[in-house]
C-alpha cells in the first residue's frame, strides 16, 4: 500500500502532461513553421513519453520540455478578461487565434459592470457595523409599495405566522447568519477566478448560479473551476439553510418566521454583496416550510 501512496504521490509531482501539451500550441503558434518547427517535434516525442508514464512508470523531466520562443503568449491564451496590453500578449495570426476572437459572449461586458459594481459596494460597505444599527435599519425600513414580490410573499407568509412579529434574539442569530454566508460566499468567489490577482473576483451571480462567464484557453480548466465552485457553493448552500431552519422538532411555524425575518433583512439589506442570494434562500425555505404546513393540514384533515 505505501508503495502505491509512493507512486501516486510521485506522479502527481512528476506529470508534465500539461505542460508539453501547451508548450507545443504556443510554440506552433509562436514559430513561422508552425507544427513543423523542430521544438513542436520534440515536444510531440515528449508528449509520447508522459502519456505512457502511468505505464513505464518513467516521467519527462521538465528541464527537457523546450521553452517558449517569446515571453510574449498569443492573446488567445490570456486567462481570463484580463487587459491584453502589448508586451504581455500579441494577436495570433494562426486559426486558433481568429477562432478566439471571433467568439464573442455578450455577457462579458455584463459581468463586468457587474463586478466593478460589487466591488464598490465591498469597499463601501461597514463590515464593523453593530446590532443596534441593524436592528435600527431593520425596524425602521418602510415596504417599497412598488415591489410585488415582497406584497406577494408577505401576503403569503401572513397567512401563517404574524408578519410584524419580529424577534431581537432571533434576528441577531439571523444576521450572524448572514453574515457567515457573505463571508463564505466571498471566499468562493475569490478562489474560483480563473485567473488569480489581488482583485480578482467572481460576482454574487456566477456562484450562485454555477457559471464562470469569463473566456479561457484552457476549457477543462474552466470546468473543473465550475464544477468545485458548485460543489463548494451547494455545501454552503445546504449547511446555511440547515441553520436557518433550526433541528427537526422545530415548530413549522418558527421555521417559517425565521425564514421570513431572513428573507425582510436581505431585503433591508439591498445591494450588499450577498444579500441578494442570502434572499434566494431565506424565499425557498418560506416555500418549503409553507409546503410542509399545508401538507400536514391535508393529512390532518383526512384522518
């Protein structure tokens, strides 16, 4: 068994796979013979030897994989919606390079705004802001007449529990909540940019719905992002909810006045980052524990 360890662990540190693979594309692209310059060639005989590592159990050392001919890369492998100034990048004559641009995703410039946008709100925001303040805004936000959503999810929830009856403890337990979930949120979209800097960051939508936007050389890359932003995302997702609902033999009833208190504190909260999905969760819950009060009424009626 260790000797299997000892081999994982080896080639894991020792697969130069990767590498070849985006030595050869760039180099083609860098060089006038393209496929055919000597380095490509070398590379492709590499690339042999690291597929059949698994098998001969001998890696490519990577002082032998050839280097690039430019410290400039083609723009079409910018990671990212990074600004591709001159001395960094430069436009690929080859078809990969007029296939990438040739793709346009309208969202892009969407995005971001949006992100601009976010992390103005970040960096406006109070993150030492106390209870008081926030029972204060709470206690104090009037209904926006104009938001039909709201109407139509207090209208429904008023149907079950008194609306108006909010609680200091509860709602303090709600807004650590809240805040933890911002928290968290933050950290996912920061570690799952396709491209890491200082301020690079996903929007509160990208996680939430489970999308990278942002163009990528490298499509497998921007799965696997995908895929372990949702996995990290869905278990925020359920360990938040599972929090705000309280342990099985909490009363429907509570489960759904702390719902809503979740759902009217996302609403005071507005733009804040986090808040707009915090709501998303805090409205299914409402309509879950709604669900499970007007199933019990049916079978309590039958018997």
């Amino acid at each position: 068994m260790h000797d299997v360890a000892e081999f994982v662990a080896d080639y894991i540190s020792s697969d130069t796979l990767g590498i070849i693979a985006t030595n050869w594309l760039i180099i083609a692209d860098q060089s006038s013979n393209s496929i055919f310059d000597e380095d490509c060639l070398k590379l492709a005989e590499l690339h042999s030897n690291a597929v059949d590592y698994v098998k001969s159990g001998r890696p490519v050392p990577i002082k032998q994989i050839p280097k690039l001919k430019d410290t400039r890369k083609p723009d079409w492998a910018a990671p990212e919606v990074v600004i591709r100034d001159k001395d960094t990048y430069y436009e690929s004559p080859r078809a990969i390079g007029k296939l990438f641009r040739a793709i346009d995703l309208p969202a892009l410039g969407e995005v971001k705004r949006v992100a601009r946008k976010q992390r103005r709100r970040m960096v406006d925001a109070n993150g030492d802001e106390q209870l008081g303040d926030v029972l204060e805004r709470f206690y104090g936000a009037e209904d926006d007449e104009d938001d039909e959503i709201m109407a139509a999810v207090k209208k429904r929830v008023s149907d079950f529990v008194d609306v108006s009856d909010y609680d200091d403890d509860t709602l303090a337990a709600i807004w650590d909540l809240y805040n933890n979930y911002g928290f968290r949120l933050r950290s996912i979209c920061s570690d799952y940019v396709l491209a890491p800097s200082h301020n690079a960051m996903l929007t509160e939508e990208e996680a939430v719905v489970g999308t990278i936007v942002a163009k990528c050389s490298q499509p497998r890359k921007r799965k696997d992002r995908m895929s372990q932003m949702r996995e990290q995302t869905a278990t925020l997702v359920g360990s938040i909810i599972a929090q705000l609902m309280g342990d099985e033999d909490t009363p429907h009833e509570t489960q759904l006045q702390r719902a809503w208190t979740a759902y009217r504190l996302a609403d005071v909260e507005g733009d804040v980052f986090g808040a707009r999905s915090f709501g998303w969760l805090a409205l299914n819950s409402i309509f879950d524990v709604i669900n499970d009060i007007e199933e019990g009424r049916t079978l309590a009626r039958r018997k």
